[in-house]
C-alpha cells in the first residue's frame, strides 16, 4: 500500500517548490507536459492525467520551483493572463492542493511487505507455463535473441518426457483453478511437431480427468504452418502472434533461413493457409536499426490481412549488435509517432474504425500501488527450455546465470524470490522517485539483465516516458472524439479523466 502523505493546508506551502530545486528520493506531486497542441497534467497520487490550458500550465510550473504564496505573487506581477483568469486559476491549484495534488506518494516497500508478497506468490497455485518446444530455429533473425543472449548450448528440440513432466507438474500445482495455460515458445516450436502434438493430446487428456480447461499460445514464424497445426489452433483457439518483419525486401533481410535463403514467401504461405482458416491473426514486427518508415509497414500488414500489429524495435541488453536500435532510431520512431502514426489513428477513429496498430495504453492504472512485481517472471511466464531447465521467461532460455530451477524439482523458489529482491534493489533508487511509476511498474527485467545474473538500472525511461505521453494524448483525443462520434471501439473512460479538469478551467476562463 502507499502511505500517503496528505498535504494540510499549513504545510503546502513549506513543502511545494522543493521539488525542483534539491534532489529527494521523493517522487513529484504531480507532473505537466506537452504534447502536439495540448498540455497535461498528471497527478502522481491520485493517478490521474488531466488535460490543462496555458494557465494553468503556467501557474503550475511556478509551484514546481516556488512555494504556492511565491508562485502566486510572481504569477500576477507576470501580469500575463487577465486578472480574472489569474484568480480562477489560483484558487483552482488551492482547491486542487486541499484535494491533495501536492500530496506525495511513497513508492518505496519495506522488506516487510516484500516478503510478505513474495511468500503470497510462491504459495499460491500455478495456472501457467511456457514450454520451449525447441531451442533452434528454422530461420537466423539478425536480431534474435536466442542466438546473441544464450551462453548455454543450444538444447535442440524438447522430448516427450520432459513436456510430460512440465505438463504434470502445472495440473499437480494449479490446485482448484479451473484454468490453464500453456504457451508453445521457441526458437521455432513447428520445429518440434510431434511434441507439440503430444503436449496437446496429454494436456488434453489430464483437463478432462481433472475437470479443466486448457489455454494455449505459440508464437511462430509462420513458415512451417500446415493444416494439422492450423486444425490443433482452430480446435483450440490458441492465442497467436506470428512474426513477419515486413515486405520481402525488409523481412529477407532480417530474417533469412539459417542457409541464408529468402524466408518471405515460406511464411507468407503459411500464414495465408491459417489466414484462410482463421480472421483473426496477429503480427509481431521486429524493427531494427536503422527504423523503416512504420506507417508503411501498417500498410503493409493491414493489406497483408492481419488484424492485429505489434511493431517492436530491437534492444539487446547482453551483446549490443549494429542491428539495435540506436539514439537516433529512438527518436525517428518518436517522429514517426507524432507527426504520421498518431493522426493516422485519430483519423481512423474517426470514421468509426479500429486501427490495427495501437500501441497506446488503454488502460492507465488509477491504483499507485506498489507491487515488487513487473511481470509474470517466475511464474506465469517461467519458461521450461527444451532440456528442462527452467527460466523466468522465454526470453532468458539458454542463459547460465538465470536458471531458476529444472522441471523434475520444479522452481528454485528460493532462486525466484532472489530474483525480485534483486530486481527490486537495482531499481529501487530511480523507480521510487519517478512521476511514471503507477503507470511503469518499473523495467522489463530481461531489458536490465545482464550475463553474470545481475541487474543493472533501468536503461529505457525515456522510451517509456515518450510512450506514456503519447498514451495519455491519444486518450484525450480519443475521449473528444467519443463525445461526437460514435465508434466501433469501447470506450474506457476512467483511466483518463482528462477532460474534467479542462472543462472546468474553460468555464472559468469564459
Ligand atoms: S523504469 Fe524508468 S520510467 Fe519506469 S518507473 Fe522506473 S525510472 Fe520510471
Ligand atoms: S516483461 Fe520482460 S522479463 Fe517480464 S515476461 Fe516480459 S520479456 Fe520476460
């Protein structure tokens, strides 16, 4: 829980303006920004995103280097707004003050409550695993991390056994769930039909005997899809992403085949044959460096016949390579965003469609609470490699220093406890006093892993940052648009509430 230091009226005053001005292991009250043509606020505390007018903005950038008193008096000698509209504005940051905008939340967690969770997580039932069907792959991807990250060698195709002991082990610990989930992860796991069928058959088998329903996943690269998968994936509705890099031109060059023949057409022929069987299919494109023009590659998929487009950029925490993303690549995407991306989504909702790309949270989270916990690393997403070792998750597979265990014991929970306590440790001193935190939940830890089984501190803030600025823009677009337009697609208008605040400014300022 955040303990949450409710600002009195007396002390506002003592205690706004510091924020700037020395550095605190304090997150702010609040943050502003601006994007496009609109600027924002965002209430670190209550957790909230408020579109504001200039000012404001400006009345609550002088709260953020001066005391309130101070930031008013130096706001009317500006004499840069009307008396009226200085007036109005001023007792809205009081009132917003007695509600509790310069409250500051505490972001950090004592050991107490870290092992109170950790003992929480690792006593409750376990409803989900990923399977590693194979560690090798059809395809030599430039960027793949299986290839650059692994220091273990390459464990091959996982047998029939160790599936067997993973898919018992997750009935055997999912207690009374009526669900689980298994993910079929690679390498290529197409490379490794007959176990795939066999995990299928077996898990089936054990759901019936014991009253569940089995969810599966895979992740592929589309070129060994053939009719008895596409059945196995209709049958059971698995979740699927398949990975397409782009045209020929692009996807051939990122991807060829491990003999360095072109991989297009073998996966566009796939995934045609599923597309014939299935509507909805999603891409994962992995962009490297340097970024193609992305608006393109949408077009691209859209036309392709994909429903769904995830656009990744590659980023390589243990063997940084020439086809990572640099600086520069950052900030062209961030461009691309801004000036094409955005109002082709905008415009695209407003003629009622749902674009295919987008990225941008739906959701924003309206608790600060502190979770040690980013993702479902150690559980949920622990990966069984093909040899039975187990991993966080699939993207750790083949690294020494990350095993957690092996699926004949099952988890090290000792191991994955440490993990989040080193985890913790490592962010603790950026993550505890950033303005993102409620929103972030701290790094993906693969992205902060190193070789030698430490975490180093979070590397791509601004990244997330960016992408955070954009979400809450393309919230408040897309809420004044549901307010004229009826759209096709739903509308979850609490997580950003960015119109109340504007509204009232407006009124105020007529
Ligand atoms: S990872 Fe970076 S952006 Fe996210 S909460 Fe931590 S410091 Fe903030
Ligand atoms: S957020 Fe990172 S560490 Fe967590 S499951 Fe995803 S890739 Fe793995």
């Amino acid at each position: 829980m955040v303990n949450k230091q409710i600002a009195q009226e007396d002390d506002i005053n003592s205690r706004v303006g510091i924020y700037d001005r020395v550095i605190t292991k304090q997150p702010p009250p609040y943050y502003i920004f601006e994007y496009l043509d609109e600027k924002f606020l965002y209430d670190t505390s209550a957790c909230r995103f408020f579109c504001i007018d200039d000012p404001m903005f400006h009345f609550l950038e002088l709260c953020r280097v001066y005391p309130i008193d101070r930031a008013r008096n130096i706001f009317q000698k500006e004499g840069l707004f009307s008396f009226e509209i200085a007036e109005s504005v001023e007792n809205e940051v009081t009132i917003l003050a007695k509600q509790g905008l310069f409250t500051v939340p505490n972001y950090s967690i004592s050991t107490e409550q870290m092992e109170r969770q950790l003992e929480q997580r690792y006593t409750a039932p376990w409803t989900k695993l990923e399977l590693a069907l194979s560690e090798t792959c059809n395809l030599a991807c430039k960027y793949c991390y299986c290839s650059t990250c692994r220091d273990m060698p390459n464990q091959g195709l996982m047998s029939e056994t160790v599936a067997r002991q993973a898919i018992t082990w997750l009935f055997a610990m999912s207690g009374k769930n009526k669900n689980v989930s298994i993910t079929f992860f690679g390498g290529e796991p197409l490379l490794n039909k007959s176990t795939l069928r066999f995990a299928i058959e077996y898990s089936q088998r054990l759901a019936k005997l014991h009253g569940k329903k089995v969810f599966y996943s895979m992740t592929t690269n589309g070129t060994m899809l053939d009719d008895e998968v596409i059945r196995f994936i209709k049958r059971y509705n698995f979740g699927l992403m398949v990975s397409l890099d782009g045209p020929p031109e692009i996807h051939n060059r990122q991807c060829p085949t491990r003999d360095g023949q072109d991989s297009f057409d073998a996966a566009a022929a796939g995934i045609k044959r599923l597309m014939a069987r299935r509507r909805s299919v999603t891409v994962r494109c992995t962009m490297t460096h340097p970024v193609p023009r992305m608006l393109d590659l949408i077009h691209f998929f859209e036309d392709f016949g994909f429903t769904r487009i995830v656009l990744g950029r590659t980023v390589n925490p243990v063997n940084p390579s020439s086809v990572d993303c640099t600086a520069e690549d950052f900030q062209e995407i961030d461009r691309q965003e801004r000036e094409e991306i955005i109002p082709w989504a905008l415009n695209k909702l407003a003629i009622g469609e749902t674009p295919k790309y987008f990225p941008y949270a739906k959701e924003f989270n309206t608790e600060p609470n502190v979770s040690p916990f980013k993702c479902g690393a150690c559980r949920g997403t622990t990966t069984v490699g093909a040899d039975g070792c187990l991993y966080p998750c699939h993207r750790f597979v083949g690294m020494r220093a990350w095993q957690i265990g092996n699926i004949s014991d099952g988890p090290n929970y000792e191991k994955c406890k440490q993990f989040w306590r080193d985890y913790r440790s490592a962010i603790a001193g950026n993550c505890e006093s950033c303005w993102l935190w409620a929103q972030c939940k701290g790094p993906c830890p693969w992205e902060i892993a190193q070789a030698d089984g430490t975490f180093s501190k979070p590397q791509y803030c601004d990244l997330i940052e960016k992408h955070t600025i954009r979400s809450a823009y393309v919230n408040h677009e897309r809420q004044k648009l549901s307010a004229v337009i009826p759209t096709k697609v739903s509308h979850k208008s609490q997580f950003v509430n960015c119109d109340d605040k504007k509204n009232v400014t407006k009124t105020n300022n007529n």
